[in-house]
C-alpha cells in the first residue's frame, strides 16, 4: 500500500505508547506517594518549623517540639 | 481515612499528652523560684546532651520504665485503643528510645508556663499519633516499618537538633 506524500504511516490497531504511558503515570503516582509517606518526611517537615515557631510564633514552639518529641518516638511501644 | 480504634487510639494519645504536660506543670510550679536564665541555660544544655547522644558521641542511659503495656487492654477494640492510647501518650509506659522527649519533658517543666505545658503534651500526644496514621497512609505497612527501622536514628537526630536550635532562639529572642 502507497502512503500519500506528508501523511504520516499509521499503525493498524490501538497506538502501541498509550498503556505504556498510563503505565508510567500510575508508577510515577506511586512514587510520589511512597515519597510523601516516608518516615522521614514528618520530621524533615516538622524540625524547621520548631525552629520558625521559636523565632515567628513562639508559643507554637512548644506544640512543634512536642510533636517532634512525640515522633522521634517511632517504633517504641 | 483512619479507621475508628485508630481515630479513638490518637484521642489517647491526645489525653494522655496533655495529662503530662499538665503534671508536669504542676510540678513546674516548685522550681519556679529558681533564677530564669539558670533553668533556660539547664534546658540548653539537656537540649546539647541529648544531641551529641543521638549522634552516638557520648553514652548516657535514658530513665524509663520496662514494664510495657499489657495486651490485655486490646481486648475491648475501642475502649482498648483509648486506654493504650492514653498509656502511650503519657510517655511513661512507654520505651523511650530518643531523647527529644526529655529535653522536652525538661523545657515544660522549667519553663513556668500552663500554656506551654499544654501544647507541648497536645503536641508530644499528636507526634506520637503521626506514626500509625503515616504508617496506614502508606498502603504498605510491612515496607514501611522496614523503612522505619532505617529512618529511627535520623530521626532521633533530628528531632534532638531541632530541640537544641529551638529553644536556642526561643531563649534568645525572649531576652529581648
């Protein structure tokens, strides 16, 4: 079969790219949640709020460190 | 969406924190007479102490009490989750494996301060709360308690170097 002059050759059936990139959106989806819920990430988030606290809402300080207190905690029952 | 002996279990953890911060408070009240900037400067250097143990560059066993929670408290799903909750929470049935909670146990109790003492217990009670509703958020428990177990040190670090920079400049700046 002869494809006119400018048109691109289509392939027969379903484009072959398109499971592979909703494939690729949910690994990604994954990744950032498994990012998101990482052990770390409380502290990361919450050790330079302690200190904002202390120096822009001091009174928050405490609730901070007691938070991070409390999470540092992890895993002790 | 947590589940309702896990939503019950952090109501514990809740009272349970805010019922030490409140002792401690109270407790509080009889070192008020000692000098300020002789309770700021104990504060600080519990704060250092414990920072230079969790970096592993001195030794120093942490007080706390062996006897753990009883599992019989786990009988009654949603009484139990608020009973062992609330054990958790005081932090006095509890394995204490950082130091930050006693930096903070010390700051509350030389701080003077009802108010903080409340914050701080809400605060150490919502913290402690954080690793079970992480842990469900995760969809993959086993994996993230293996995470954990990697993660513990760094955070103990971390939270100790927080403690030590905080109360640092809450110091300085009330001087002001």
């Amino acid at each position: 079969m002869t494809i006119p002059a400018g048109q691109p050759a289509e392939p027969a059936g379903e484009p072959a790219g398109e499971p592979a990139r909703a494939v690729g959106r949910r690994l990604a989806g994954v990744a950032v949640w498994r990012w998101a819920t990482d052990p770390i990430l409380p502290v990361l988030l919450l050790a330079p709020a302690a200190v904002l606290a202390a120096a822009r809402v001091p009174v928050l300080t405490w609730a901070v460190l007691g938070g991070l207190a409390g999470y540092s905690l992890s895993g002790s029952v | 969406m947590p589940s309702a002996p896990l939503a019950v279990f952090t109501v514990g953890l809740l009272l349970g924190g805010l019922l030490s911060g409140l002792v401690l408070a109270v407790a509080g009240g009889l070192l008020a007479p000692l000098p300020l900037a002789g309770r700021q400067v104990a504060v600080l250097a519990a704060a250092l102490l414990g920072l230079l143990r969790e970096a592993g560059l001195i030794a120093i066993p942490l007080p706390q009490n062996s006897r753990q929670i009883g599992q019989e408290v786990l009988r009654n799903p949603i009484r139990g989750a608020l009973q062992f909750g609330f054990e958790l929470g005081t932090g006095v049935r509890t394995y204490v494996s950082a130091t930050a909670p006693y930096v903070l146990a010390l700051g509350v109790l030389l701080a003077g301060s009802p108010r903080a003492a409340v914050l701080a217990g809400l605060g150490f009670g919502a913290g402690r709360a954080l690793t079970p509703l992480v842990r469900q958020a995760s969809a993959a428990p086993a994996s993230w308690d293996a995470l954990l177990t990697t993660r513990l040190r760094a955070i103990a670090l971390l939270a100790g170097a927080a403690a030590l920079i905080a109360f640092a400049v809450l110091f300085a700046l009330s001087r002001r």
